[in-house]
C-alpha cells in the first residue's frame, strides 16, 4: 500500500513555488502556547492545490475552541477570490446560553475576524462568511445537562501577495490564531493592550 504522507510530499514537490513557499511559512509559524495546531488533510475540490491545519485552544485539560484553516491556491487566478490565493476557515466555541441571545452577537464575531486581520496591518479582499449560533438542550436520560449554546465562525478571505506573489500567510496564520484565542475567552498576548474585548470563559468546556 502506498504512503499517504509519500503521496503528500510529491504532490507539495509538484506544486508552484508560490504555494510551496506560502505552506512553508504556515509551518514555520510561531504560535501562542495554548493553542495546538497539526496539519490535517485538505479538501481536493476547492483548488487545484491546498492545505490545511487545525487548532484547539486548550486551558490545562480543557478545549475552549476549535478551528480549521485551510489556504487554497489556483495559478491561474480565480474571478471570485480577485486573486490566486484565499484563505477559509472554521472557528468554533461554546458560550453561556445567555450570551448567545445577544442580538449583536453575531456582528461581534465577524468584526473580530476583520479586526484581528487589520490588527496586524494585513491587507486582505473579498472577505465573505456567515456567523452561526446554535442551542441544545437535554431530555430523558440526558435531562441532567445544562443547556449549551454554540458560536460558529465560517469565512474567507483573499491574503494579498507580496515579493514573489506569496502572501505573507504566517501572519494570517497568527492573526487567525488571534481569533481563535478572542472567542476562546482567553486574554490579548500582547500585555496592556486592553482593545481587544474577549467572551468571558465558557462554563463547561469539553474535556479532552
């Protein structure tokens, strides 16, 4: 049977140096140490080359949010994206059911994403993407849970290039971690920055 990471590492030989260098620099990233990241595979449809990571940010034994990141990339460029690169993610993070009857929720999320990207004075276009929340509640056997409420952020984004038409896809990859902390509840990295407004800690988050 033949290796999987073998066929992987062909098909990344294979690849433009563009990609190969934006991929690069995604591995290379220096991130926060509450956040675990691991390359995860990627989807084959959305471009004729990708990758993708996935992140969860973990208090002690205790995830508090989940993404997945994925960098796509078509040589010859693509009309909806205006560019050859684009970023897509995933974010997702429980909440006290009280927060997410807020009605400016949602408006909330999506500017921590726009904001977390300027933040870092990245320059991005197109931007798209729906923010979702969603509540559970228990019965029968499970009666004895508490409700739970979830958040979840689904976007995209045009990194523009740079030197070489690569992006400057670490820093997306820091500020996309940025993100992840904020809806995470976990505090700015930076000390004394107190811009940056974080959802309070969720009571009960998942066991790893």
């Amino acid at each position: 049977m033949d290796d999987p990471k073998e066929g992987e590492r062909d098909a990344m030989e294979a690849a433009p140096l563009p990609f190969r260098a934006a991929v690069d620099a995604l591995r290379a990233a220096r991130l926060r140490p509450q956040i675990e990241i691991d390359p995860t595979k990627a989807p084959r449809r959305l471009a004729p080359f990708a990758y993708a990571l996935e992140a969860t940010v973990v208090d002690g034994d205790e995830d508090l949010a989940d993404g997945r990141l994925i960098l796509l990339h078509d040589p010859a460029g693509h009309d909806a994206w205006q560019g050859s690169f684009r970023m897509v993610t995933l974010v997702r993070a429980e909440l006290e059911p009280e927060m997410a009857s807020d009605p400016l929720l949602p408006d909330v999320c999506w500017s921590w994403l726009t904001g977390a990207l300027q933040a870092r004075g990245l320059s991005f276009g197109e931007p798209s993407g729906t923010v979702t929340r969603a509540g559970s509640h228990y019965f029968g056997g499970l009666s004895e849970r508490p409700p739970t409420s979830q958040i979840e952020i689904r976007a995209s984004w045009t990194p523009r290039e740079g030197l070489g038409g690569v992006p400057d896809t670490a820093s997306h990859l820091a500020s996309w971690c940025d993100l992840l902390a904020q809806i995470a509840g976990l505090p700015p990295a930076a000390p004394g920055d107190a811009s940056i407004v974080t959802l309070p800690q969720r009571r009960g988050p998942q066991s790893r």
